[in-house]
C-alpha cells in the first residue's frame, strides 16, 4: 500500500521554491541589525581569547 504524502522529488522541489522565495524578500529591520554587528565580540570590546583568560585566570599561553 503507498502512502499518501509527497514522495522525495517533490519535497526536494518544494524545498528548493521555498528557498527561491526566500531570498527574493526582504529580511526584516531587525534581523538586518542583527548581521551587521561583528562576530565574536564581548561587550567589553575585549576579543575571546582575552575574556576566556580573564574569566578562568588562565595566563599562558595568551599572546
């Protein structure tokens, strides 16, 4: 007996307009300010490794 949903193909190309169709609209003002901020970045604008040490009293090894 076959099933009654969608097989692979058509889930596959369901997908794939979904996508097309994503990247034809426009993100929203929030999620736009969101990506504009740099990756990796504490909030007092030491870089990751500098807040790791300073966090766990790690002194070696830090450049």
């Amino acid at each position: 007996m076959r099933k009654s949903g969608r097989d692979r193909k058509q889930r596959s190309l369901d997908q794939q307009q979904h996508y097309a169709d994503l990247a034809e609209s426009k993100p929203d003002e929030k999620a736009v300010r969101r990506m504009a901020s740099k990756p990796y970045e504490t909030v007092s604008g030491e870089s990751v490794a500098e807040y790791m040490a300073k966090k766990y009293d790690i002194k070696k090894g830090l450049r």
